[in-house]
C-alpha cells in the first residue's frame, strides 16, 4: 500500500500558495489554529500521522474531502510461506480467554 500526500497540489488548485493564506483560512473557516512550522511540514513533506481534527480542518478550508488530500496506490506483497498452522485451541490449551 502507498500513500502520497497531495495537499500542495489540492491548494494550488485553489490558487492557494502560500503556508500563511492556508493558516489564515485554517483560522477563518474552520476556527483552527496550526503553527507555522506544522503548516510548513505539512505541506513539504508526506507526514506519517495527521491528527483526525488537523484533516478535519484541513477539508474544512479547502472545501475538500481526505480522498482529495491521499493518494491511495495497492501494492502486492508476497505471502510468506506458512509452515505449519496450529489451531488456537491447541496454543492456549483448549482454553480461550474470556470476551
């Protein structure tokens, strides 16, 4: 699976440029303040973990939605191959926790 981060091309098609005029309307349309240097991170680099009221914001003052701002590609992975599969019951005894 890979993930690429598109909010520099979401904002430039908005016409916007700029990390201030996206804070400026993370502020006004969405009531979120985010520092400058988290708007700059952001927005030149794929960041690893975006807080869910961070992206809320973000398609708040983009008009957009995180379909918008991700790029989702599958990739294929090899399986590995299994030796040998034991049943549950087996590896906990015939005892299963409770639920």
């Amino acid at each position: 699976m890979a993930l690429e981060w598109k909010l520099r091309k979401v904002m430039a098609g908005k016409n916007i440029w700029s990390g201030a005029e996206l804070g400026r309307l993370l502020q006004d349309l969405a009531g979120y303040k985010l520092s400058a240097p988290s708007i700059s991170v952001l927005m030149n680099d794929q960041p690893k973990q975006v807080k869910t009221e961070t992206m809320d914001a973000l398609c708040i003052a983009l008009e957009c939605t995180p379909n918008d701002l991700w790029d989702f590609t599958m990739t294929s992975y090899k399986k590995k191959k299994q030796d040998k599969v034991v049943p549950i019951a087996k590896v906990a005894n015939g005892k299963l926790p409770p639920l």
